[in-house]
C-alpha cells in the first residue's frame, strides 16, 4: 500500500511540473525596440487587440495583410534584421508569423509569413 501510495504521489508530482513548466516555450532572446515590444504587449489574443495595436503602431495607409482578423496572442520575435522582425504568434491551434518593419516608430509593412 505505501508504494503505490508512493508511485501515485511521484506519477503526480510528474505530471504537476511538466504541465506546469510552460510547455516548453522559451522565452526569445532576440532585442527588440520599444515600439515593438509595446506592439507585442498588447497582443492579448483577441482580433480586437490586433487591430488597436495596429492603428496605435501602423503608420497611415499601412497594408496589414488582414492581420488583425486572427485571435494572435503571446507574441515573440524569433529573429531582427535591422529594423524588421519575424514574429511568431499562437491563433487558436495554429501559429501564424509575420515579418514586420518599422522606421520612426511605425510599422510600415506587414508581410504574412503563413501558419504552422
């Protein structure tokens, strides 16, 4: 009886940490600017936090590739070159990646990348 007690508490204590590591994302290493990572907050996984995001940090007449028709959250840069970044973002089951680049503190273009 106290090995199997035993055995049930190891097996949940297991279970409790493996689901409770964060499923193996890591966290990027990649710096970004501060306009970026301001965009990057506020995607909350909502299509509506998309689109504010985007009017906050677009610049005028920017093409958004109809970014902010998908549920994007928890947001990272998986590599920068000069002022672009390629972000990657969870949209349900999916995920979706984005190059987008910046210039004065605006995004001024979005190029969808596609889904995984």
């Amino acid at each position: 009886m106290k090995k199997l007690l035993l055995s049930v508490t190891v097996l949940a204590t297991i279970i409790f940490f493996t689901s409770c590591g964060g499923g193996g994302e890591k966290k990027s290493s990649v710096k970004v600017s501060t306009e970026m990572q301001d965009f990057m907050n506020n995607l909350n996984g909502r299509s509506a936090s998309v689109t504010v995001a985007l009017e906050q940090f677009g610049a005028p007449g920017l093409d958004d590739k109809d970014m902010d028709m998908y549920d994007l959250a928890t947001p990272k840069v998986l590599e920068a070159n000069g002022n672009c970044y390629l972000l990657e973002c969870k949209s349900g089951i999916t995920k979706r990646k984005y190059n987008l680049c910046w210039e004065g503190g605006k995004i001024i273009s979005v190029e969808d990348k596609g889904m995984e």
